[in-house]
C-alpha cells in the first residue's frame, strides 16, 4: 500500500491528495502536524522550499515533491496521464504550462507570502519579530487580484484550466486557492463570477472532500470554506 506524507497547509500537497482520490488509489496519509519539524533548524533559503515536504513511499521506494508524484502516477499507466493531464500532447502541454504558472508564479508570490506571514514567521528563529506584517499582507492581496483575473480569462474561453475536461491543472489551482480561502484572502466579488463558478464544480466534487475537512490549529476558516455553495 502507498503512504503519504504531507503537510495540509502545502497546496501541492492537496493537490496530490486530489489526485489519490480521483485516481481511486488506495493510500494511507500521515499528515505532518508540528510545524516546528518543518521549519526549525533550517537555513533561510531552505524554508522557501519547505513546501516540498510531500514524501510517498512504496515497496521500500520514496518520492519527494508534488511534481515528481504526479508524475509517476502519469506514467504508470496512460490512462492515469489521460486524466491527469489530457489525451493529446498539446493538451498535456497546456496543462503542464499552466501547472507551472501556478507553481512558480502564483504560489511564490502569493500563497507563500500569506502562509509564511501567517504562520511560519512564528517559527522563524533569524528575526526578531513574528508579527505579520500588515503591509505586505495589503500589498500581496492586491496582487492576488490580478493573478484570480487572468485565472478568470483562461476560464473564459475554456470549462476548465486547461480545456473541456478536469485535469491536474485544477487541482493544483482549486488546491492552491482553497489555503487562500481558508484565510479569507479571496474576495469573491461580481468580477469573479466566472471563476467562482468553476471553483463551486471543482469543490463540489466527491474528491475534494478531505480537502474541505482540513484545519489548520488555531485559525478558524472562512466562513465560505468548505460550503459547496456561497
């Protein structure tokens, strides 16, 4: 049997989590609850990388990082790539690009500065400060917009991220907008209707579920978190 071993806070982590369920592969999690172990005793450069924390392990083998186990499960058998990333190779290409949009644009300059803000500048022992700083917050939330409206275009001329049908492009978006949404950084207004729409169909569905149900200590979640309707 496979386990994995993951952090709920990590959205790519999610986003494998999605991926399990979906592939209706049967798998036992171990979610990483001490955020010290996760952070402390590390270099600064190391922790923008904490995130790569997600380990599956089989057979004696282990494979580290979000991408490389989307990966191996892809290649394990074509129909796994087919729904993960589309039947054809320009529809792979697509959803591989936008993948990485997310994972080195959106993410880096966003959900990682909200978590680290939030959370992990209490366990960061080179300052002197843990409060978050306000400011930054401001300044990343008015950033968020323009990433959710060019999210918004792609969805316009498209049912998905990366097409007509579902692929690990929008989970790896839902996954990252959910940590979002969870601390109420997402202002769903008018202007995002179209991409309100789609995130409701992805949340809706049944493999997003222990998704829904994850907390985080301490924080309370939005009040639209885990409603299917809002």
């Amino acid at each position: 049997m496979y386990e994995l071993h993951y952090f709920n806070l990590c959205p790519f982590a999610r986003s494998i989590v999605l991926l399990l369920n979906e592939l209706r592969i049967d798998c036992k999690c171990f979610e990483e609850k001490n955020y010290s172990n996760i952070v402390l005793g590390l270099s600064l450069q190391e922790k923008k990388n904490f995130f790569e924390s997600t380990i599956l392990k089989y057979n004696n083998e282990k494979i580290s990082g979000s991408q490389a186990i989307t990966e191996y499960f892809a290649e394990l058998d074509e129909n796994n790539k087919n729904i993960l990333f589309g039947n054809s190779v320009t529809a792979r290409a697509r959803t591989r690009s936008f993948i990485s949009w997310v994972e080195h644009d959106m993410f880096h300059n966003i959900v990682k500065i909200i978590l680290y803000e939030k959370i992990f500048k209490n366990y960061d022992t080179n300052i002197s400060s843990h409060s978050p700083d306000s400011v930054l917050i401001r300044e990343t939330e008015s950033n968020l917009k323009k990433y959710l409206l060019h999210a918004q275009s792609i969805l316009e001329d498209n049912e998905y991220c990366a097409g007509d049908n579902v692929t690990m492009a929008d989970f790896v978006l839902a996954s990252n907008i959910s940590v979002l949404d969870y601390f109420n950084h997402v202002v769903w207004g008018m202007n995002l209707k179209r991409l309100k729409h789609w995130y409701l169909i992805i949340k809706s569905r049944p493999n997003f579920k222990n998704i829904l149900g994850m907390r985080i200590p301490g924080f309370h979640s939005s009040k639209q978190y885990s409603c299917i309707d809002f």
